[in-house]
C-alpha cells in the first residue's frame, strides 16, 4: 500500500533542501514545536533529504514523519563513518520519535576497573566516562560475581573508597580495617604494599578480563616454579592457587580455535516490532563475551541500517578494538580500519551461526514472556500476519477448512474443520456424506458439502467464517467458488485453495499462485488446518468402513439377520470376538437356534 504525504510547508522545505551540500553529514527533523522529530545519516545530504519528499512511502509512518516535518537542520562531517557516529550519539541524546529505540541496558553489569591510585575493581550497572576501564556488559550476574571473588581472593584488592594519593599515605591519614586483619586486604592505606606491584594485579586483571588468560596463566606457572626452585614453598602454594582459579575461569570458556582470535561476531534477527543484534566477542580461540541488543523500529528501517547501528552502539560500548567483523549481510565499509566479512564455511561461518542462533533464542524468550503476560498477545500477532500475507479486510478469527476423503470411489466422505483464534475448536468439526456424486469425483463433493455447509449457516443465521481454506489447487478452488456464487457468499468470505506439492496458495480467478514463508506462523496455521481436515476426515472414513464391513460378514451369515447382528456387536463389540465365543455364551445372547448358526459358521471358516 503506498502512502501520500502532504506538507503545507513544502515550498518552505524545498529551499532549505536545494541548498543543501552533497557532502556526508547528518540531518534533523522538526515539527511546529520546534522539537526534532527525526535524526538521520547520509553519504549525500542533498540526495538523501530529496528522497524524503520526491516519492510516495510504502510505510504509513514514514508519510506521517514527512508531513509533520516544518523545518530542517544538518551537520557537515569529514566522512560516513563519522556521520554515522554522530547520529548514533544524538539519537541517544535526543531520543526523536521517529528514531528506532536503543532499548536501556542498565539491567546488565559491568566490571568496572577505577582509575585512581590503587585502583577498586568493583561491579557496575553505570558507565562515567572519567578514564576507567569498563568491561562487559555481562548477562550473568553469576560470571560477574565469581570473577570479583577470583579477583577479590587471588589478588587481595582493597574495597575501600578512601583517596589513597603519595600524600595521603605519608601522611597517615587512614589506618588498616577489619578486611587487612583476616587476610583480604595488603594494607596499601598505611603503605604496607608498593603500588607497582599493586598495579601487576591490575594488569593481570585487566589482561583476564580482556579473554588473556593464557598469558597471565603462562606468567603464574613461570612465577611459581621460580619460587619452588627457591624454596619459597608457602608464596608458591599461593600462586598455585591463582593458576588452579585461572585455569578454572579459562576452562569455562568457549573454545572455538586457537587460529581465530582478536574478531568480532554480530548477527540480527527481528520481528514486526523489534530487532535483536547479537555479539560475540573471540579472544585467542575463545569466546570471552557474548550480549545481545534490543532496537524498537520506528519506520521501515532496512536490515542493513538496523544491523549498522547495533554494531557502532555495542563497539561503543565494549571499547571494541577488533578490526575484523563477522556479519550475516552485506554492509557498507564506513568504519575506519574495519573489514567486514561474510563467512561461507569453517569455523567463522561456525561462529555467525552460533551469533544467530543466540539472537533468534533472545528473540523467542522475549516472545514467550509476552505470551505468558498477555496470552491474547500472540493469538493477535498470528491473525495480523495471516491478514496481511494473505491481505484479508478483517481479521480471520474464524476460518474453516474442507478435504474429501474415498476409497477408489467407495464410501466418499468429507470433513470440515474451524478454527477460531487460529487454534482447532473440535466441537465445531463436522463430517459429510456424500449424498448427490456418483463414483469418484473430488470436485463435484467439495461443490457438493460447501454449499450443504454454508447453505445451513445461512439458514441458521449463524455466523459466517472470514476465512475458506479447500484442500487442492485451482480445480477443487474452482468447485468451492461454484457454491459459494451459487449462495451469494462472494465477497463476504475469502476463499483460498492450498496444493500439497509446493504448498502453494491459490485465490479464485488467478492462476498464478502465492508462496508463503516457509517459516511464516501463516503458513503454519494453513498446513495445520489442512493436515487436521485430512486427518479428521480419513478417520471417519476408516470408522465408516470398518462398519461397513462388519455389517456385510455377518449379513453374509445365511440366516442371521439385521437385528441379530446389532445384538451380537452390542454383546461382544466386534467380530473378532463372537468368533472367539463358545456356543453357550452366543445362546446365551441371541438363543440356541441363531447361536448354533453362527457358531457353526464361524467353525466352518476356521476349518476351511
């Protein structure tokens, strides 16, 4: 659908546009209030604000943006990458409503590394820009904790909050506390340990949280042999207990391969709403850091944008240095000194499948709870897509679905099956006999129940379905819209065929069929539906048969007749089991005359 956008300041806007530069920069949008509505990049500020106003939209929301638009502002910048860096910034800052929702990450730790004399490593849901390292976010507050404890007791760092500057310590200012007296704590406050060595803890630290753990573990081993050979047997027990820690955290880790190292890994799934970019951090073979980003989309924001602007926030994030990135799709060059790459095969192509499939789970998790707040939730989200796949003009929540069902022309039957708020309603299941079609004709019996069907609703004044699925293609399509033009149902019911082979969808009048997404929750419900008549039918054909047959073999019982035979299934429930009967137990049933000739039938059968 094609949206008009209609702008009474146009001339106005026209004028500001043509004197726009065909340089990288970026550009803002304002309503009559004077508040930016809208923040957007561009390799060419002329062409791409141009764009906005020179074509009709195919979103409804991106016509809204245009038409509440009164004035416009942009900003020259050196490059695309640095355009696409300053939008990321301003839209955190501004949060226009037009702009897609960088979703708050405040819910996930960071471990913080202080930048001050001795510095407090300490867990953190708030970033200050004051010179400390920050490391994470993390999505388990159980990792964050056991890397504090590792760090807490392997390396004794203080937890105080005291200014610990040369001046402070000479002149005596702080004393020792409880946490130096039980061995958690060297006592820096009244100089009783050295900063330098201090700070090799730090490095440490910093080299661990990094995904360097081999070589701090490499430098413990060193360190503690030297100090066997030394005699130093108490110190070298107590860097024995750091290398066994460090060699747990490591353990711990995803080992991918010790070929990949120092890449970065983002892939992105999303819904109607919402789009989810994962990634994975790999240091030296292993996966060191893994979180995944939430982005609420405003207007109809491309893949590649969405993906894009999760990787400059995440990188910003991390501190990222990594000038290889793993990506899905292809996407433009415009960071400095990074290489974008699509992996094919091997390891790499290992890692992004892994990436996807961590987002596709975030994804389900977070469809999952919004189901079990609001069950409602996805029964409208699951209507909405099947109206839209196949552009319905209501919202089909009550559909129905026909199969024939016979055997080489006998006994031909059909079922119907309803669904209603796309889940099975059994009470609603009806079967049908074929009354009115000769031998096998699967097109003459779905004219024949579609009109017995709707020709009853109608008669009924109960309510009519918004949806019609037949199972077959154009032939069995065709038959079904015989009865409902026969009925005046045109119009007022959507009909549609699907076709097993290519599970194709046809609508009456157009020979060229639909192809739905094979993973689309349309296509699902549609298979379901079919697969339930089919089912539902060919179980009340098996029953009708079945009946069928034992009616004819003891019909064929010279003698016994059509009341006798009711008594003797009433009383033994099948013909297996009056064969298995001794003579006494059938005259007890039907007497000794009737008895004696079915037991004697019976008996010549076996013998024979």
């Amino acid at each position: 659908m094609k949206y008009q956008t209609v702008n009474k300041n146009l001339d106005y806007l026209k004028s500001l546009i043509s004197v726009l530069p065909h340089q990288p920069g970026i550009y803002q949008f304002f309503d009559n209030t004077n508040t930016i509505i809208y923040i957007g990049k561009a390799k060419d500020l002329r062409k791409r604000v141009y764009s906005y106003f020179s074509k009709t939209h195919e979103h409804r929301k991106t016509a809204l943006l245009v038409r509440n638009i009164t004035d416009i502002k942009h900003m020259v910048v050196e490059s695309e990458q640095d355009a696409l860096l300053l939008e990321n910034n301003l839209i955190k800052k501004y949060q226009p409503r037009y702009n897609i929702r960088l979703k708050d990450d405040k819910s996930y730790p960071w471990i913080c590394i202080k930048n001050e004399a001795f510095p407090r490593v300490f867990s953190t849901r708030n970033l200050i820009r004051d010179g400390s390292k920050y490391f994470g976010p993390y999505t388990s507050v159980y990792t964050v904790r056991t890397l504090l404890s590792l760090f807490k007791s392997e390396y004794k760092l203080r937890t105080c909050n005291y200014n610990l500057s040369k001046e402070n310590i000479e002149n005596g200012k702080y004393k020792v506390c409880l946490e130096y007296h039980i061995g958690n704590c060297y006592g820096p406050c009244e100089g009783y340990y050295q900063e330098d060595k201090y700070n090799e803890g730090i490095e440490d630290i910093t080299d661990i949280l990094k995904g360097n753990v081999s070589g701090v573990i490499k430098h413990l081993k060193e360190l503690m042999d030297d100090m066997s050979e030394n005699l130093q047997f108490e110190e070298a027990i107590k860097i024995k207990e750091k290398f066994d820690s460090l060699n747990r955290y490591q353990s711990r880790s995803t080992v991918v391969s010790p070929v990949i190292t120092d890449i970065d890994v983002f892939s992105i799934e999303e819904d109607e709403n919402f789009a989810y970019i994962n990634y994975l951090k790999i240091i030296k073979g292993a996966i060191i850091q893994t979180y995944t980003l939430e982005i609420k989309k405003v207007l109809d924001e491309t893949q590649e944008e969405l993906l894009l602007m999760g990787i400059i926030e995440i990188r910003q994030k991390i501190f990222s240095n990594a000038r290889e990135i793993l990506v899905p799709l292809k996407l433009k060059n415009v960071i400095e000194n990074i290489t974008f790459r699509i992996p094919q095969r091997g390891e790499k192509r290992q890692l992004l499948d892994l990436s996807q499939r961590n987002a596709k789970y975030f994804r389900l998790e977070k469809e999952k709870q919004a189901v079990l707040k609001n069950p409602k939730i996805r029964t409208d989200r699951i209507l909405n897509t099947i109206k839209n796949d196949l552009q319905l003009k209501e919202l089909p929540v009550h559909i129905e679905c026909f199969d024939n069902s016979n055997l080489q022309g006998t006994e031909p039957v059909a079922a119907c099956v309803v669904f209603k708020n796309a889940k099975p309603s059994k009470k609603d299941y009806r079967h049908f006999n074929i009354k009115t079609v000769e031998g096998p004709n699967d097109f003459a019996s779905m004219e024949e129940v579609v009109y017995r069907r709707y020709k009853r609703l109608l008669d009924e004044k109960r309510p009519l379905p918004q949806l019609i699925v037949v199972d077959g293609g154009k032939g069995q399509l065709s038959s079904t819209m015989k009865s409902i033009d026969e009925l005046n149902l045109r119009g007022r019911i959507t009909v549609i065929g699907i076709a097993k082979r290519l599970e194709e969808i046809y609508f009456p009048g157009d020979s060229v069929p639909i192809y739905i997404n094979k993973n689309s929750e349309s296509l699902k419900v549609i298979q379901h539906l079919r697969d339930e008549a089919h089912r539902f039918g060919i179980t009340f054909h098996r029953n009708k048969r079945s009946k069928t047959f034992i009616s004819s073999e003891l019909n064929s019982i010279e003698g016994v007749g059509q009341k006798t035979t009711e008594k003797l299934l009433k009383d033994f429930k099948s013909v297996k089991n009056i064969k298995a009967q001794k003579l006494k137990a059938l005259e007890d049933s039907i007497g000794k005359s009737k008895a004696g000739i079915v037991f004697n039938y019976f008996q010549k059968s076996n013998d024979e």
